[in-house]
C-alpha cells in the first residue's frame, strides 16, 4: 500500500459552543478520488478548509508526503501543490475569466518575471483548453465574469484550480449550481484529473454523482468520522444509513 499524501491526525475545530470538527482523521492517497458526505452543517466545509489553509485548526496534525505541515493560509497550500474550489465561490465579478484564472498568482521580483510570462502563455492554453471540455458556452476567456451564470463562474472556479492543481484538488459542491450538461462536464473533468495522477476531495450533496467518480467515501457527522466506505462495494443505503446515523433497508430505499 503506497503512503498517504495528504493525513489529518486528530483535527479539532469548535466556532464557540459548535465542534465544527471534533477529532477527525482523514487520509487521502494519490491518484485517488475521495468523497465527502453529510447533512447541513456536518463539518464538510470546515474540514476542506483545514486541507486548504483557509481554517487553522484548533488542534491536531496535517502531514503533507508524510512531513508535518502548518498550513495558515490558501497561499501556504498552493505552495505545496494544493488547490480548492470553496462553496462560497471566490470570484471577481468585474473581472474578466482569464485574469479570474490567476487570481492570487502575483509573482514578485523580476526573477520570476521570465517565468510568469512562460508560465502565463502555457496557463491560457491549458485553461482554454479546460473551459472548452467544460462545455460552459463561454464566448471568450476575455468576458467578465459578472456577467456569466451562475453555473458558468462555478465552471470557471473548477477550471482555476484544475489548471493550477499539481497534487491535490478539492472541490465543494462544484455542482451545486450546475444543470445536467453542466455537471457532466465537471464529473468529466474530475475523472481527467484522477488520470493525470492527482488527488481530489469531493464535497456532494449528490450521491449519484458521488457514486460515479469516487473510490472511496468518507462519511462525516457532526464533526466526526461516522465511516469510510470503498465506492465500488457500496450500496446507496449505507452511505444514507452513515450521513444520518439510522439504519435504512434497501428495500425502502
Ligand atoms: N465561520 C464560522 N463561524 C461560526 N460557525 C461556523 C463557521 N463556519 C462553520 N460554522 C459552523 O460549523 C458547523 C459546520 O459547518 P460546515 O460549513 O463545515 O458544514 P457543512 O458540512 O459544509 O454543511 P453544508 O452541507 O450546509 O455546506 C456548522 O454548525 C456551522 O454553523
Ligand atoms: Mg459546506
């Protein structure tokens, strides 16, 4: 068995009176797509955000390849190859799609100048690219995305981390506001990324969708591991059975 890239020991998170988190552990192996399930306000969020920097825990361990990292920031995440899709999705309306897609990539000094350059060309190809898979009907990387649907800035906010994505990708809800056409091209994409060797969390309400591109399901409720399911020798019911801690029989289901 190969060694997790991405392991969370005993994570803690309380916002005053509500354990947001209490105590969990999550591993995530490369090349591997895991789901995470629960009700509202399962901790869902907040546990991504811990993997992404943007919530420091309260207690407890994040190892990153095996080494003890202190992640304090989204920039601290995307350093070490990291990147996330949030629920409340992080773009600039009066901005156009192809400045929306180097967001928080500011490169300081001219040594790097060179490189942003090189770097920015083979981005606007690769990011074209993912639009276009994406089969969202955008007219050109240069419209602002306030103007866009709603369904087109979540695709556009996919496409960002999947572009910049170099080890892990975690995604909340990226389908929540998506129709059919939409979604489809995202489950795609997911699949595409798995292909090229990268980890995904996905955050669904959507078990089909779940159930479609995971390997494995990681079932939270109220802020701790009610169980980790392998996708392919799962029924729907247990993971219903799990999400809301009563036992439901796949003849009612
Ligand atoms: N910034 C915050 N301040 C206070 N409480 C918070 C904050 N963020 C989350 N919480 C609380 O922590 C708990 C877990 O919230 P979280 O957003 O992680 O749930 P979730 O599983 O993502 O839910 P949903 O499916 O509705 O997105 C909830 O009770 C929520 O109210
Ligand atoms: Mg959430």
């Amino acid at each position: 068995m190969t060694a997790p890239l991405l392991s969370l020991r005993g994570i803690f998170k309380h916002y005053g009176p509500v354990h947001a988190l209490d105590g969990v552990d999550f591993d995530l192996f490369p090349g591997e797509i895991v789901g995470l399930v629960g009700d509202n306000g399962a901790g869902k969020s907040t546990l991504i955000k811990v993997m992404s920097g943007a919530v420091v825990p309260d207690g407890g361990a994040i190892l990153f390849e095996g080494k003890p990292v202190v992640l304090r920031s989204p920039q601290d995440a995307r350093a070490i190859g990291i990147e996330t899709v949030y629920q409340d999705l992080a773009v600039v309306p009066w901005l156009d799609v192809e400045a929306n897609l180097f967001l928080g990539r500011e490169m300081t000094g001219n040594r790097w100048w060179n490189r942003w350059f090189l770097d920015k060309r083979a981005m606007r190809r690769e990011a074209a690219h993912h639009i276009a898979s994406l089969q969202v009907g955008l007219k050109s990387v240069r419209q602002p995305v306030g103007l866009l649907s709603g369904g087109q800035r979540q695709s556009v906010a996919v496409a960002r981390a999947i572009s910049w994505g170099r080890k892990v990708v975690i995604m909340d809800e990226p389908t929540a506001a998506l129709g059919v056409r939409e979604s489809r091209g995202v489950l795609d994409l997911i699949k595409r990324v798995k292909e090229r060797g990268l980890a995904v969390v996905l955050i669904s309400h959507n078990l089909p969708h779940v159930f479609e591109v995971t390997d494995r399901i990681f079932v939270l409720r109220q802020g701790t591991e009610a169980g980790t399911l392998v996708t392919g020798e799962t029924h729907v019911t247990d993971v219903v059975s799990l999400i809301t801690g009563v036992k439901v029989s796949a003849a009612v289901a």
